[in-house]
C-alpha cells in the first residue's frame, strides 16, 4: 500500500464550479500536510500548509485534515481557468529527516 | 520569498556525455534535494543533503551523483547520460521549521 494516495484525474468541471480535490494516507503519524500547485512544464509551488489538523482558509481555497480518517482535501471555490493545473499533496511526520511523501497529483482543467 | 534558481530550463545532451544541473538557493536553508518527475510516476527522489558536503541517495540515485561544496548550491551530476535519463529535473530547498519543500522553475532534459 502506497503511503499517500491521490487520484490522478484528469478532472474537468466549467468555470464556476467548486473543486475537491483529496488524498489518503496510511500513517498515522504524519503531522505536516501541505497543498502544491504546478503549471505545465514548471515547478510547483506551495500553495496550502497546515500543522496538524482542522481547516485552513486562503481566499478561494480552502485546506481540510481529517486525521481521524487520515485524508485531506483541497477545496477550490469559484473555480477559474487560471486554477487549471496540477495539484499536489504532500506529507509528513517532521521526523524523516526533512523528506516529504507526495501524491502523485491531480490535473484539473477549469472550463470556461 | 524564497527563492531556487536552477540554471537553465531546457537542455539537450547527447548519450554518454557528462550533463552537470545547478541549483542556488537564497535562503541559507540546510537541506536541498533533487527529483525527477516523469508523466504517471509523479515526483522520485534521487538525493538529497542536510548540510554542506553531506548527502544521501533518494529512492532512484542510479546514475546520478552530487555535489555540495557550498551552502547555498546543489549540484546534480549525470556521469554519462542515458535515454532513460530524458526527464524533468526539480531542485528544492526546504524551511526546516515548517518542513515546507520550496521549488525552483525545473530543468527539462532531453538525452539524445
């Protein structure tokens, strides 16, 4: 079983549209969950960081940890084109010497 | 802002050549790494390094070496590249305290 499992998509939704994006792990030790975002043939970029658990809030995102059920979820309100990328969940315990497990991603693709 | 500076975007390289990749940070962060990312692998991680002149292989360092003499800068080194080398390349260095990975923009090898 990987450690973290992301679905690959591609997802698709029109413009508007509100977004989940979601991950599952199976560590139960892991206490740092972050959120990338990659445009084609860049690098990614943070995006969300949560400690822990509960919910983060930044404009129209919005990062979830259920650690109780080992998942988190990026949501995306009002979806726009610009927000068509690659997204990246990215985890860890704090204590593998600075590795993080990553997702494998997800590409979604805002419709106007 | 953090900032990772890889020294070219794009190369092409011939088979069997010595192919050396340059990563600079700006941020006097301790650890830097090293990935591949290829199309449905997601992102592998090849090396990585906790302080000057220290290093250690990822989960893919076959045929790939590195190099840091100084604080700021990670060097990746292909030793007689491969087709099966042709790949994206990510540099990041990473915020200790928070564990966040920080990105730079990727170098696109093409081994010919």
């Amino acid at each position: 079983q990987k450690e973290v499992e992301q679905d690959p998509g591609p997802l698709s939704v029109p413009e508007g549209a509100i977004v989940s994006l979601n991950c599952t792990y199976s560590n139960s030790a892991f206490q740092y969950f972050m959120w990338y975002r990659q445009y084609s043939r860049k690098g990614p970029e943070l995006l969300m960081y949560t400690y822990s658990s509960g919910n983060k809030e930044d404009g129209r995102f919005t990062a979830q940890v259920d650690k109780s059920s080992k998942y988190i979820s990026l949501f995306i309100r009002d979806s726009q084109p610009s927000d068509s990328a690659t997204y990246l969940c990215a985890i860890t315990t704090g204590n593998q010497g600075g590795k993080l497990i990553f997702g494998q991603g997800t590409e979604l693709s805002v419709k106007p | 802002d953090v900032k990772v500076t890889q020294s070219s975007r794009y190369l092409v390289k011939r088979t069997g050549e010595k192919v050396f990749l340059e990563c600079v940070q700006d941020m006097d962060h301790e650890n830097m790494f090293w990935y591949r990312q290829d199309p449905g692998l997601g992102l592998r991680l090849i090396y990585f390094s906790y302080d000057v002149k220290m290093k250690e292989k990822g989960d893919i360092p076959e045929g790939y070496s590195v190099s840091r003499e100084k604080k700021e800068r990670f060097s990746l080194i292909l030793e007689s590249a491969s087709t099966n080398q042709t790949s994206m390349y990510l540099c990041a260095s990473q915020d200790l305290a928070k564990n966040i990975q920080y990105f730079g923009a990727g170098t696109r090898l093409s081994v010919l």
